[in-house]
C-alpha cells in the first residue's frame, strides 16, 4: 500500500505545471551558477598566483634590515560552491620586525554590480531556489486534497494516517530530486571542463560528498516544512500566503536580522576606532620612551662634564662628549628593547581583546540565527568550503605561523641597535643578508574533519527541524476528522 501511495505521490507531482517550472530553474540557474563560481574562482586563482610570483622574483632572495614580508592568501578551491565570508577577507599579511603583522585587502572591484546583488554560487542555488521549489511543491498537498474531499476518502480507507505522510513526503522528495541531481550532474560537468577545478581531487570530491549529504538534508527538511504548513491550512490560498510568509521569515528575515540584533546586545566598535587606539597607544609609549631616552642622555652627559653642545648632536666633537654618547647608547640599549617588547605586548593585548569580544557578538548572531534551517544550512556548506565564519581565525593562525618563520629565519638574525641618530645594524658572521631567503607561506584551510567538527551542531539542528516538521505535520493529520 505504500509503495502505491508513493507512486501516486510521484506521479502527481511530474505530472503538474510546477514540476516542469521547477526543473526548468534548477536545469539553468544551477549549472549557470557554478559556471560563473568557477570562472570566478580561476580568476581569484590567476590573481593570486601573479602577485605570488611577483613578489617571490623580486623579493624572494636578499633582505633589507627593515624588511617587511608579504604573503598572500589562496582562494579556497571549494569556495566554487559557497563564497561565504571570502570577498570580505584580507588578501595578503605583512610581517615586521615588532612581531605584530598587519593584513589587508584590496579595495579594486572589477565589476562593481557584483557588490550590488549576492552572487549566484551553489548554497545560493540551494537556499532560494531549491527551497522555494519543495515549498511550492507540497503547500497545497494536504489543503488542496482537503478541499476536494480525496482526503477523506483515503483515510476513510482505514490507511494509516502516518503512512499517508510519510508517502507524501518521499514522493515529493524524490520528484524535487530528480531536477536536482540532473543539474548538479551538468554542473559537474562544467566544473570538470577547467584546467583549475578537478572534482575527482582528494581535496574537493570529500567535501563535496559531504556537502550533496547535507543538501538532501536540507530539501527533506524543506518538504516537511512545506507538507507541515499545508496540514495546518484549511485551503490552498491559505497554505501559499503561509508558505510565502515562513519561507521569507526563515530564509531572509532571521539571517538578515540576527547580526543587527547581536550589534544591539553586544555592541563592539568598528575597526576604525580600534585601529585609531592602537595609534594612541602606541603614540603614548613612544612618547615615554622618549622621554626616558632624552633624560638617560643628558644623565651621561652631565656624569662626564661633556659640553652641552655634543649633546644635541648625533656625532659629538669632543673625546668627553664621544664617551659620554658611547655610554648613552650602551645603557640605551636594552632599555629601547624593553619598550619595545612592551609596545608589542600591548597591541598584542588590545588586538586579542578585540578579536575576543568580536567572537563573542559573532556567536551571538549565530546563535540567533539558528533558529532558522537556512542558517544552519549556509554555516555547514561554507565550513566546509572554506570560506565559513571561521576561516577569519583560521586566517590569523596562518598569518601568525608565518611571523614566527620570517622572525626565526629573518628578523633573529639582524641586530638592532637604536640611538639618537638613528638605527645601526649587525649581522652574525653565519648570516649573509644578499643571500637570505624569506619563507614562503604555506596557507592552510581546515581538514574535512576539522570542518566537520565545527558544523556537528548545525547538522544536527538540520536534522532536528527535520523531524520537527514531520511531527507536527503528523500530529495535526492524526487530529483531522473525516465527519
């Protein structure tokens, strides 16, 4: 009896207008949308790789004592399904001597209508699209039979009402699915024609995998949320308006709103003002050691009765006023060592402070959000591509492994000394500055399971909205009345 009722189930739904308007819009928009990903991707891949190579030819060898290192930032080969937070993240990282680097981003838009409208990637496809198509395929499944009285007539047959559900969610499951998996094959098939993109690689076919898993998750979520609002509807008309309503509410509503609410909750200044008090503070240390500095130097100088006219210059004339400079800088030294220690652990503090309170309003949003299947779904696909809320830490790690590998093979090997004239440096007899190379950055995205790890909790609030749906979908059907 089953098995008929899901043939039924399936049979109806090929046969309707929606059917064909759906397949219609998965069959274009989908392919279409991974074709413009992967153009997207070998883009940023080809970007990437000139300013790499640029910079490895002509900074690759010999080093300067204020050498700064760059480093650049691969885009993510899975960022073809989900773009995620990478236009927003920095590019490249600058390491220096204080062992505080600095990053940043490339302002140059290409084409500025892109920032305008989201970009049309797979979790896009997926979530506005796909979504929408198991709504529109369901929402009158229950109300519509209702009005024409087949609903009664079936549970009059003494079918259990449980199977009826379970047959309408597996007959419109697998005929949203079939649109589905032909558009995802033609995608494939697109992705596999770039020299870039090789889906049978070992770092793209298990994520993806994983990413299809999730995705058939996500419609069988979407069917029982749209045969839950049809049990709950009296009629058609009712059952799209409310349809309509949800899917907006989930899908656009709470995303949107959940950061603006967290902004509210725990608000954090912007990066601006936070750039601005790191000026300051570093400003005002400077300033003491200023201080401290033009004070050692007139101390040594009135210690060994040198003319008060080699003080204010940076190469003394006379022999009292040669000690006395020699003796400045001698003391000076570690005392310029100290503040500057001093000076990068305060940065230091502040940026992991901020960096501490931005995770906290972050999490809140997230949080907030997940009261929706939406946001479960984006945060699982775009973990697992890279390019989740988390590659900003991730980012910072790499960034910072890669200051410790310039500081050891670099910035130890240089020796500092500072005084009034200015800064004078030393080299070890092992270190040869025209022939030191500075390390590449070897950038690393998490692992399969590390992004697993990350999103367990999301999959498992997919699969319990899931089950929410069902269970309400069946409470209200065993509460109809066939009179």
């Amino acid at each position: 009896m089953l098995k008929t009722l899901i043939k039924k189930e399936i049979t109806s739904a090929i046969l309707d207008l929606r059917f064909v308007i759906a397949a219609l819009l998965c069959i274009v928009l989908i392919p279409l949308g991974m074709y413009v990903s992967r153009k997207d991707y070998e883009h940023r891949l080809a970007a990437y790789q000139t300013q790499h190579q640029e910079y490895r030819q002509r900074h690759g060898k010999g080093v300067e004592p204020n050498t700064e290192a760059q480093a650049f930032r691969p885009p993510s080969i899975l960022s073809i399904f989900a773009m995620g937070v990478d236009p927003f993240m920095p590019d490249k990282v600058t390491t220096a001597r204080s062992g505080l680097f600095r990053t940043t981003k490339e302002s140059i838009v290409d084409n500025p209508n892109s920032l305008l409208f989201v970009k049309a990637d797979f979790i896009f496809s997926v979530v506005f699209i796909v979504s929408l198509a198991a709504l529109i395929f369901t929402f009158n499944s229950f109300s519509g039979e209702r009005e024409m009285g087949t609903l009664r007539l079936v549970i009059a047959n003494s079918v259990p009402r449980s199977r009826i559900l379970l047959a309408k969610v597996a007959g419109n499951y697998v005929a949203l699915s079939i649109p589905f998996i032909i558009s995802v094959l033609i995608a494939l098939l697109m992705l596999d024609a770039s020299p870039d993109v090789s889906i049978i690689s070992s770092n793209v076919w298990p994520s993806f995998l994983v990413i299809m898993g999730v995705t058939f998750l996500f419609m069988l979520c979407m069917v029982s949320l749209g045969l839950c609002i049809s049990a709950f509807t009296r009629n058609s008309m009712e059952s799209i308006v409310l349809a309509l309503f949800v899917w907006a509410l989930l899908a656009i509503c709470i995303p949107k709103v959940s950061p603006m609410v967290a902004d509210v909750l725990y608000p954090v200044e912007g990066a601006n003002v936070f750039d601005t008090n790191k000026r300051l503070v570093a400003e005002d240390i400077d300033n003491e050691l200023v201080e401290e500095r033009e004070a050692l130097r007139k101390k040594c100088f009135e210690e060994l009765g040198a003319p008060e006219s080699d003080m204010h210059t940076t190469q003394p004339h006379t022999e009292l006023g040669q000690k006395a400079n020699a003796q400045y800088e001698q003391e000076f030294a570690p005392i310029d060592e100290r503040y500057q220690k001093r000076l990068a652990e305060a940065l230091r503090r502040l940026e992991q402070d901020y960096r501490r309170r931005t995770n906290v309003r972050s999490s809140i949003a997230t949080n907030l959000s997940r009261i929706s299947p939406f946001s479960s779904y984006t945060y699982i696909v775009s973990e697992l591509s890279g390019t989740g809320v988390t590659e900003p830490d991730n980012f910072d790690r790499n960034a910072q492994r890669y200051q410790d590998q310039v500081k050891q093979a670099v910035y130890d090997k240089i020796i500092v000394k500072r005084g009034r004239g200015g800064e004078a440096y030393e080299y070890p007899n092992e270190f040869d500055p025209r022939d030191a190379l500075i390390p590449e950055m070897v950038y690393s995205y998490p692992t399969l399971a590390q992004a697993l790890q990350a999103v367990g909790f999301d999959i498992i609030m997919l699969g319990l909205f899931t089950v929410l749906f069902f269970s309400l979908a069946l409470m209200k059907l065993n509460r109809y009345d066939v009179r």
